[in-house]
C-alpha cells in the first residue's frame, strides 16, 4: 500500500534562517506531488505542484521554493525565512496520469517563525 | 475563478445526533468533489467523494449529496460521535486541475 512521510512534525525557526522541509511517497511510481500551506483556522492554499523529477510548477508568488530531485522525494525550501511562512506545511499525492482524482496527505509540519 | 464556500464555520451538534455540513461551488463545470476530515494537528484525511453524473453516495455512516442545479454539496454523518469532531473540507478541481478547498466547518460534538 502507499504512505507518505512528511517531517519534521514541528519545526521553529529564526526569521532570515534557511528551511528544508521533506516529503517522501512509498508504494507507487510517479505521482504528482503537492506543497499545501494552511494558515490558522483557514483552508487550504496550493503552493507548488510537481508531476515528475525536476517538474516543479509554483502556484503563488513568495519566498518559497520547491524540488523535487528524485521520483518520491518533494522538498520545499527556504533561503530566508520570513515571520510570514509560519503556518502548517502539508504535502500530498495522488496517482500518476489521473486528472481528477483524490489527493492523499501526509501529517503535516508545524512551522513557527520567530 | 472557481471558488468554494462552506455555510457555517462551526458546527455544534448532541451526540448521537446527525450532522449535515454544507458547502457552495461557483463552477458549473465541476465534475469531481471531495469530502476531507483534519484532526487538530494532523493531516486532512478522505472520507468520501462524489462525481457529477450522480447525486448521492454513501458511506459508512456519511452520506454525500450533490445539487448540480443550485451547486450545492452536503456531508451527513448519522449518529454523530465524539470522534467525528474535526474540522470538515469540502474540495473540488479547478478548471486547470488544480485541487481547491473550502475555507472548513468545525465540527464540535457534545457529549
């Protein structure tokens, strides 16, 4: 069966400090990948999206980045943080060719930036 | 743009009673919609999805209905327990295949 692995779980970071955040999916080949961000008490905003190695589409301009250097691994990055990125950090995927299908989630990362 | 509503914010419902968690859609031209449950600190989780070409659906103890007419879309959860208290998303694809949720009802269940 398929899982997704997102750490750390919590994460407090210095403003202007870097951030390396990992996702790794095991059990199916080629997914679409996706970095979610959820303030506190909103919904959900898509940040970027990837449908294969080095394929990296970003939705919202900001000082995030994305990479997706092997097929299930996804990593969303910072170089400096801003009090801004403090929110929650979720990845998710779903099957390879699927259009319209459901997106599965891992269990997020709670990022405070102080 | 498409966009996505959900009626109320919070939800409080008796134990043991049914829930019905509502939710609005702007585009006509969606064809796929999804039920999604987040526990505090945790990741949404899916519990039930639903495609145009039908009205209802159901689960285990959740029903989703589908107004394609007024655009509408409900989640019912017969006898509601403790456990069910989360947050409920509603979410739907975007016209670019993009998955876009609803802002979320909480759903407080009273012992």
């Amino acid at each position: 069966s398929q899982t997704i692995h997102q750490w750390p779980a919590t994460l407090v970071q210095p403003v202007g400090s870097p951030l390396s955040l990992e996702c790794t999916v095991e059990g199916t080949s080629n997914p679409n990948l996706y970095w979610y961000r959820q303030a506190a008490g909103r919904g959900l905003q898509l940040l970027f999206y990837s449908v294969g190695i080095g394929q990296i589409s970003s939705e919202v301009p900001q000082n995030l980045s994305a990479s997706r250097p092997q097929d299930r691994q996804f990593i969303l990055s910072s170089k400096k943080l801003l009090l801004s990125d403090s929110g929650f950090y979720l990845c998710a995927w779903k099957g390879p060719g699927t259009v319209n299908e459901k997106l599965f989630f891992g269990s997020g990362t709670q990022l405070s930036v102080l | 743009g498409e966009s996505v509503g959900l009626h109320l914010p919070t939800l409080s419902v008796q134990e043991g009673d049914n829930s019905i968690i509502n939710c609005a859609y702007s585009n006509s031209a969606s064809d796929y919609f999804i039920w999604y449950k987040q526990e505090s600190g945790k990741g949404p989780q899916f519990i039930i999805d639903i495609r145009s070409n039908m009205d209802k659906r159901q689960g285990q103890r959740v029903t989703v209905l589908l107004n394609k007419t007024v655009k509408h879309l409900s989640l019912q959860i017969a006898a509601t327990q403790p456990g069910d208290s989360a947050v409920y998303f509603c979410a739907l694809f975007s016209n670019t295949g993009k998955l876009i949720f609803g802002q979320g009802t909480t759903l407080q269940v009273k012992p």
